[in-house]
C-alpha cells in the first residue's frame, strides 16, 4: 500500500493516542526503514500474440465506465517462487478496481483464464443481458481462443482489445498486477501449489475489502462495487513532494 494511502488509515489511530506526525513526516520515517515500495520492473512475457485466432479491435478508447459491470479490464501477470513462475489470470472491474474473477496455474494454457473468467461470471446476475459490457485484454492466445470468445459471446458480451501491446491501453489491469504482486504477494513463502492459492483468495479479499484507490475517492473496491446508490468518486491524487523524490514512491493508485 502506497504512503499516502497508509497515512489516511492511521489518521484515527495516531489522533487517538496523540501522535503528531505529517505526511511529509512520515514518508521520511518510511524511507528511513527501508519501507517505502518499489516498483519492480516486469521481465517474464505472458503475452503470446502470434497466433492464428482472430483478434479485436480496441473499443475503450475514450471510454470512462460510469458504474459496475460496464468494463472488465484482463491481464495475466507472473508470481516468482523460489525460482518457479506460476501464472495469475485476473478479471477487474475498471470502474471499482474490484477484482471479480481470478486464477492460479502453473501454465498459461487457455483454460486457466476461463476459470477466472467464469468465476466473474458467477457475479452477473443471470436474468439479464450484458450487451452492455466490455471485455477489454490483450490480444494473447488465451483471450483469443475459441472457448473464451465462445463464453464472451454466450453472455452477449463485447470484446475489445489492445491494439498494439501497449501496456496503457490496459493501465487499469497492469496497475492491479502490480499491487497484487508487489504490495500483498511479495511478502508470503509458499512451498505448494494448493498453499498459494489459498493465500491469493485471501489476498483478493483483503484486497478487495480494504485496500483504498485515490482514483475513487481512496474507498475500497466493494465499497464502490456493491453500493446500494451511484457513488460520486473523484481523482484524488496530486504530485507532493517534486522535491524529495528519490525517496518518496509516487505511484499514484
């Protein structure tokens, strides 16, 4: 969780037992114990584009998502164990970063994104059409195949996707990568396969349950998701701290 975030958090606790510590204050105490979260830089490829599926074009340019369940945002992204890569599949709605489908697998095969895509499906209620939700991902070979096209298309789902392999025509989902990975993930030793995918369903619910965004008015995923009312979120975010920024992580979400 980034400094700012962690600084609203401890708001109630610190005026409770009368600490007087600052932003600024406490980014300085956060570098000064190595605290402060680096981003990692991405080196495994999970993207496979060469392919003989057809590919679509991109439909969310200039699109913003004015409730749930208009955009889901899907990416695949890499968890290092001890030196073995197992594979996380990753289904986010772009308008409450709540992450609805999920999975774990040591392959990249096809079918390991179509248990996290049914798993968002699970969510939608089932007596209406979703004409009106976009699928948005890259153009790799699991996204392509026919049995994940095939399952988009049965719930009247659109299908849209990155048209170059940038990774900003996808921002939302490489963000979520990055805090599942870097802020939650990093810190557990795992020694099995079942062991981790424990660990990840209770990472998703922490996740999803606590975990503020200053892209929505620092609430967390379901409190924006599940609202019984439309919620008016705002981009909170600001550049502080031009000054310091060798140490201060600006990560913005």
């Amino acid at each position: 969780m980034g400094g700012r975030k962690l600084y609203l958090k401890l708001q109630p606790f610190m005026k409770l037992h009368g600490i007087k510590l600052g932003r600024d204050g406490l980014f300085n105490l956060l570098a000064a114990h190595y605290l402060l979260i680096r981003r990692r830089k991405r080196y495994i490829q999970t993207t496979q584009s060469l392919h003989r599926f057809k590919k679509y074009p991109n439909q969310i340019i200039n699109f913003t998502p004015t409730g749930p369940n208009q955009l889901w945002v899907s990416d695949i992204t890499y968890w290092d164990i001890a030196g073995k890569y197992w594979y996380i599949s990753l289904i986010t709605d772009a308008y409450s970063h709540k992450i609805v489908g999920y999975q774990l697998a040591q392959s990249l095969e096809a079918i390991e994104s179509i248990q996290a895509l049914q798993m968002a499906l699970s969510t939608l209620k089932s007596t209406e059409s979703h004409f009106n939700l976009i699928h948005h991902s890259d153009r790799g070979t699991q996204y392509c195949s026919n049995a994940y096209v095939k399952l988009l298309e049965a719930y009247q789902i659109q299908i849209s996707m990155n048209n170059n392999g940038d990774p900003l025509e996808n921002a939302v989902a490489e963000r979520v990568n990055g805090i599942i990975k870097e802020e939650y993930l990093a810190n557990y030793q795992v020694s099995s396969i079942q062991e981790a995918k424990e660990i990840l369903q209770k990472v998703v619910k922490l996740y999803n349950d606590d975990r503020p965004h200053m892209s929505i008015s620092n609430l967390t995923p379901n409190q924006v998701h599940h609202a019984s009312t439309t919620v008016k979120t705002d981009r909170l975010w600001k550049n502080y701290y031009q000054k310091n920024l060798e140490l201060v992580n600006l990560l913005q979400d």
